[in-house]
C-alpha cells in the first residue's frame, strides 16, 4: 500500500485543500489531516453547513468524532461509499494511499458540481432519454441488425450436413470437382448388393470343406447338446413355492 502512494498527487491535494481552506497543514500533509479540523472545514466550503460543529482536537475522540463528520458529509456530497477510507486509515496512519484516494474522488466530485479544481477527473453526467410509449411500440415490431437478420441471404450453394465439399486451384489443371448427388463407392452403396445368403442375428453358420469329406450339418435339428423337450413332460411337477415331502414308503 505505501508503493502506491503519489508523492505528487500529494502535492496537489496540498495545494487544492490549502487554497480552499485558507490554512496551512503543515511539513506532514497526514499528521495535519489527523485532527479532522482541516477536512471538516473543507466540506463546509465545498457544501456549507455539511459539518454543524467542528471539535477543537483537544482529546483522541474529539479528532475521531471530527474524521466522522468529515466522512459523513462525503457521503451525503456525492462521493462513493467504497471509495472513502476508514477513519483508523488516516488516525492511526494505516492506510494513507487510500485516504489519499478518497482526497482525490472528493475532488473530482467538486469538479464535477461546477469548482475551480485542479485535479481530479469530471464525472460524466447522467443523460435521461424519454421515448414516446407509440414510438417503443413500433420498435418491438422491427429486428435489429445486432440481431440478426435474413435479408440478401440464401442457402445458395449450401450442401447438406457431412457432405463433402472438394477444394481445388483451377490453376493447377485439376479436375471439377465430382458431382455431389452420385454416391461414390467409398461412401458405401447399395447398386448391385443384396441379402442373398444373409442369416438372422445369432443363426448358426456351418463352415465345412467338401474336399475333405465333411457332411453339411443339419440345421433344421435341434442337437441333444442344444436341449431338447422331446420325451419330456411336467408329470410330477408342482407350483413354485408349493412344499415338496420326501418320506420313505416303507415307514408310512
């Protein structure tokens, strides 16, 4: 915080506040500040009557009750709240860069209501435009450029999604570019292929070589291996769930 303190802003926040104030702070522009004295009777000839009663700093809470009031009647001159300093910034010399900023921003907020001051930056005014209500109803009918707009476009030349668009230098001698609604072999075809042969999901398909002897494999039979319900039946079988008793017949 001590790096970004101006020495020469300092000499200028000086010059403005001894100029408007007609007192002398003294060799250390703080320490002269401390009291609150200086600071209230600068608001008062920015805005007179900001400060009602301005303490002579004989006690600590005397100089703190100034730094206050001082701070009070920034606020209420126009100066933002996080641009204004804690009175412990300047009291107990914690944070002079930012007590130096606050310094500046009252300045600038003096500029900007009309005061001869040498520093600082004029805030910009607030400029209210008020529109006819006939005037913004006709606006909700109209679409802005920022918007967007179709006008003098077309999809001339667009190709559909995925399709392939061929770049050439006809510099270069190279051929035109294929027509782009014949389906070339590398994309994949269906000219001249069928199903012939094919098999549904999960049929079996007998490899075999003739040279050898081997029998086709008899599709339509379904093996032993595979499970079969020939010669089977749900004699004896009873409701899942049912109890099933076991007993020997020679004690019953």
């Amino acid at each position: 915080l001590a790096q970004k303190y101006d020495p020469q802003r300092e000499r200028e926040l000086r010059a403005w506040i001894e100029g408007t104030t007609g007192r002398r702070i003294g060799e250390s522009f703080m320490d002269g500040l401390k009291d609150g004295v200086i600071l209230c009777e600068l608001i008062n000839k920015l805005q007179p009557g900001s400060v009602q009663k301005v303490n002579e700093p004989v006690q600590n809470w005397h100089k703190l009750e100034n730094i206050g009031n001082f701070l009070r009647a920034i606020t209420r001159y126009g100066v933002k709240p996080h641009d204004i300093f804690e009175a412990n910034d300047l009291f107990e010399n914690t944070n002079h860069t930012q007590v130096q900023s606050t310094l500046i921003a009252l300045a600038s907020q003096a500029k900007t209501k009309g005061n001869n001051v040498g520093l600082g930056v004029k805030y910009a005014e607030k400029q209210q435009r008020r529109f006819h209500p006939e005037k913004l109803r006709e606006g909700r009918n109209i679409i802005g450029l920022q918007m967007g707009t179709n006008k003098f476009a077309s999809q001339q030349g667009m190709t559909a999604y995925g399709t392939r668009r061929h770049l050439y230098d006809p510099k270069l001698g190279t051929d035109q570019p294929l027509d782009q609604a014949t389906i070339s072999l590398q994309m994949g075809t269906n000219k001249g292929a069928s199903q012939a042969g094919m098999t549904a999901p999960g049929t079996k398909r007998q490899i075999f070589e003739p040279a050898l002897g081997m029998e086709r494999c008899d599709t339509m039979t379904i093996g032993l291996q595979m499970g079969s319900n020939k010669g089977a039946s749900q004699q004896g079988m009873t409701v899942y769930g049912l109890p099933r008793q076991v007993y020997d017949p020679k004690y019953c």
